[in-house]
C-alpha cells in the first residue's frame, strides 16, 4: 500500500460509482489475437457515456464531497476528457461545473464538455496556466478543483477498470495501459499486482514530452515541455510536488514503452480496419506498442486499455487515408 491508497478504496469506489459509470466490454480481437499469437482483449472504455474513462474517477470524487460542497459547485483544468467528465458527473450528480482550458485544446474536446453540460472557460496556453484560473475558481467562488489524476478517489475510481478485468480474465498475463498524469494506471495497477503478481503491467506514453517516463528516469518528478502529439490526452506534467502517481507507477509499474507518432498513426487505422473501432490517438498507443514489435506477448493473456475515442472527425479521417495502405491484412 503507497500513500495509504489500497484495495478497500477501489472496492468502495466500485460500489458508488456505477449510478454514473458504465461497466464496459473485454473485447477479444481475433486479427491482432491471430497475428501476435496470444488472447487480446480491448477493454473499452471510449464506450463511456463521455466516450472515455474519465468519467469513473470524477465520479468518485464527486461522490465524497459534501451535499454543501456539491452546493458550491466544481471546477478543474484539463486537456479534455477530464474536464468533459467532470460536466457530465457534476450535471448527473446536480453540480454546476467551470471546466479550464488552454487555447491548445482543440475544438472538439471544447464542444464535448459543453454538450455534457459544462461551461468552458478558455485560459492561457498551457496547462499550468489552465489551472491557475481552476485555483482562482475555487478561490473566489468555493467550487471544488476535481483534480485529474494525481488524488485517492481519481486513482480508486480509475482502479475500478482493473476489478472489471481480473474478475473476467483472473489469469490475465499482461496489461498495456496510456500513460500520462498516471492515475488510470496507478489505479488498475494497484488492483492486478494485488490480486495477480505475476501480471506484468506495461504503461504506453508517446516518445516526446512523456512526463511521467522522464520524471522515473529523473528518479523524481520534473518539469518537461509540451510536445505538440496525436495522444493529446497524454500531453501535460505530473506535477512537481506529486503525491500518488509518481510513487504509485515506480512500485507497480513494470515498464514504460514509448511509441512514435507515426506508430500512433499506424494503430489508429488498424483498429479502424480491423475492428471499426474510432479511437483518439491516446486510446491507440498499446495497440502501437503491440504493432511495432516493442512488446513480447506470444502465448500471453493480453488487455489492452482503449480509452477513449475524442479525436476530431476531420483528423481521424485524415490519419486512416494516410496509413490505410501501410496496415498489412
Ligand atoms: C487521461 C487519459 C489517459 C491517461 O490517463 P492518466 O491518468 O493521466 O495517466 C489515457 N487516455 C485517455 C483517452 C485519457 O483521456
């Protein structure tokens, strides 16, 4: 157990947040199955109502606050996904949500926490100053900042994906999981080690501005810049002062994979074409990871995260017609 986060939490986060959050399939994909010569299993999470998995530790953030703090209201600072889930939990659970946004974000991930009810309030060009204008929101209007994922009840709530897995497949043998602020693997990883030790948990971020693997290389967290990526929801810090994650993915973490844009690209139009899957290229890396060769799974039990399908039409459509003649049938 690490900063006291442990399995009683995810258990408990599990019996609240489903009056909110959707169990999802374990798909088994046959062509990726076949060609790799292993059992592997897409857990897909972009079927969440906010069409990522986002939605589980918001909700059980929200589900410890107070009925006065729901009152108050919420905010938070996001590339995307977690600002649009913090909407749509804070619009089913009855709390008005500020979501803070850098000008980076793009358009899509901007009309999506809108149509899930929140109000987006566009501030300067990186996350950090995003969230600054979340501190100054919790300031001077009360509201409550849901922080992305370096938090218990984001970790326990994200944890509930590894419960759902290693009820279906206890035997699982290996896990690929996206890899940025670290609370959807910290979460999951904390589960399958605690239940199956010898499962090997693998963590995906993309090759330039990967936080997270930096700062393990580092041996502490540190402060990197921005790399403009197709994983867009794998862009940001893990913060300097992190308390969870950083400590959390050192311990339970077997191996940071990095995978390039173009493999990014790769995987996207392979789910498509294999498996008429729409995924944003954050939901693609272990599928690029598997692709490029860069982990061993013959004979293995394999899950594969997928989580989440934002990416803009005009984007997507354009990496498929790009790379639809490189995927090999
Ligand atoms: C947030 C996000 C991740 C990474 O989650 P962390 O908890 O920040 O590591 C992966 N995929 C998608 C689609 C996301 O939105």
């Amino acid at each position: 157990m690490i900063n006291n986060i442990g399995l009683k939490d995810v258990y408990e986060a599990s019996n609240l947040i489903y009056q909110v959050v959707r169990k999802t399939p374990l798909y088994k994909t046959n062509h990726l199955s076949n060609k790799l010569k292993s059992e592997i299993y897409y857990k897909e999470e972009f079927l969440q109502d906010t069409r990522s998995f986002k939605v589980r530790g918001a909700a059980n953030f929200v589900l410890h606050l107070s009925q006065e703090e729901r009152e108050r209201g919420l905010t938070t600072y996001s590339t995307g996904n977690h600002g649009r889930a913090t909407a749509h939990v804070g619009q089913k659970l009855g709390a008005d949500a500020k979501i803070c946004l850098s000008k980076n974000v793009p358009e899509n991930k901007k009309e999506g926490i809108r149509n899930s009810g929140g109000q987006v309030v566009v501030y300067g060009s990186s996350q950090d100053e995003a969230q600054e204008k979340a501190n100054e929101l919790h300031e001077e209007e009360g509201r409550s900042i849901v922080p992305p994922f370096d938090d218990k009840y984001i970790i326990a709530g994200q944890g509930t994906i590894g419960l759902e897995i290693m009820e279906k497949i206890p035997n699982l043998d290996s896990i690929l999981i996206p890899l940025s602020g670290g609370g959807l693997i910290s979460g999951i990883a904390l589960i399958v080690k605690s239940i199956n030790p010898t499962c090997k948990v693998y963590g995906i971020s993309m090759d330039q501005g990967a936080a997270m693997y930096e700062s393990l290389q580092a041996g502490k967290p540190i402060k990197i810049a921005e790399v403009n990526t197709l994983a867009d929801s794998l862009q940001g810090g893990i913060l300097l002062d992190n308390k969870y994650t950083f400590a959390m993915v050192e311990e339970y973490v077997d191996e940071v994979i990095l995978v390039t844009e173009s493999e990014i690209e790769l995987a996207i139009t392979y789910a498509f074409l294999k498996d008429h899957l729409m995924l944003e290229g954050a939901a693609a890396v272990g599928i690029a990871a598997l692709l490029a060769g860069k982990i061993s799974v013959e004979g293995e039990k394999v899950a594969v995260l997928t989580t989440g399908s934002n990416i803009d039409n005009e984007q997507f459509l354009s990496v498929v017609e790009n790379n639809k003649n490189k995927v090999d049938f």
